[in-house]
C-alpha cells in the first residue's frame, strides 16, 4: 500500500499524469472539430444531392419548353400565310374572269375593212395574258419579290384584277411548286436546280 502511494505522488508519475490530460484536451478538441467537419460535409452533400437533383428537374422543364416554343412557332410560320390572306385557295377568280372575254367579239371593221374572221383583226393587247403567266412573268429573275410589287406588275397587263385574285393565283402556284412562299408578302420563282427552293 505505501509503496503503490509512493509511486503515485512519485514526481514523473505526477509529470505523466499532466500530459495524460493535456493529451486528452487536446484529443477532445480535434474530436469536436473532426466531428462539426464531418457535420459540414454530410449538410454540404444533401445540399449537393438536391442542388442536382433541382438541376435535373429544371433541364427536363427546360427541354419540354423548347418543344413546345419550337412547336408554336413552325405552326405559326405554316399559319401566316393564310391567317394574312396570303393564301386564299380554292376561290374562284371571279375578277379574272370578268376581265376575260366572255366570247367571241366583233371587231371595228369600219376603218379595216376587216371581217371577225380575219386573224389580223384581234391584236395581242386585246387578249391580255392570264394572271398567272404575268405572276410568272413578274418573278422570272428568280429574286425574292413582294407581292405589291408582282400585284403592279400584273395591273400593269390587267387594271381591273383584284389583289385577293392575285394572291390566290400566287397560292396554287405555290401548291404546285413553280414559286416558292418566302416570308409574309414575298415569293421567289422555283429554278430547278436551285438550292434555295
């Protein structure tokens, strides 16, 4: 018993003792601050975790949103040109038709001499050319055209055509694939061959 006493107030006992505890301060702070780390990085993970998985969900939304804006504007492209009256299809071209002779007519022969069934006697200027040849005519340098400008140059031929004809002719010839519709109120002539038809 009195030998067991003496070692423990022995002086290095009492020395080892002091760095027992200073070791185990120093012990208890690293562990307190390896644990709030550890705490850091797991909160800083989670925040990861969502933070992707928000990414993720905004990158779907954000797909689905291009289809469908991208849905929108090639209907509204394809809807232009009729929503504008560029396209009338199917109506009558009754203007035309009131601007062609409904028959056979009898020329002026008093200062002629000529009968109706002289071939001289009806000249080019009295028979014009369709609207849709002069439509063709309009646009045969193969450049974009506005329709204003194809609409003078077709009244030039043909005064009385109304510009709702013009823009149906324009139509089915676009339908059948001899001009191409480049934007609102502009058409271009299909070249064969060309690269931009």
């Amino acid at each position: 018993m009195r030998q067991a006493t003496g070692a423990a107030a022995h002086p290095l006992v009492a020395h080892l003792q002091q760095v027992k505890a200073l070791e185990q301060d120093r012990f208890t702070s690293a562990d307190a601050a390896y644990t709030q780390a550890r705490a850091t990085i797991e909160a800083a993970r989670l925040q990861l975790t969502e933070a992707e998985r928000g990414f993720a969900e905004a990158e779907r939304a954000r797909l689905v949103a291009a289809e469908r804006l991208s849905a929108v504007t090639e209907t509204i492209a394809g809807a232009a040109p009729y929503l504008f009256g560029e396209a009338v299809e199917n109506e009558p071209d009754t203007e035309a038709s009131a601007a062609e002779p409904e028959g056979p007519t009898r020329p002026d022969t008093s200062s002629t001499g000529r009968g109706p069934e002289d071939p001289e006697s009806v000249s080019a200027e009295a028979k014009p050319r369709p609207v849709t040849q002069l439509i063709l005519d309009a646009l045969a340098d193969g450049k974009e055209t506005a329709l204003a400008v194809v609409t003078a140059r077709v009244r030039q031929h043909r005064p009385h055509t109304a510009g709702k004809v013009i823009r149906s002719t324009a139509s089915t010839l676009r339908k059948g694939g001899k001009v191409e519709f480049v934007r609102r109120g502009v058409y271009r002539l299909v070249i064969p061959g060309d690269t931009h038809a």
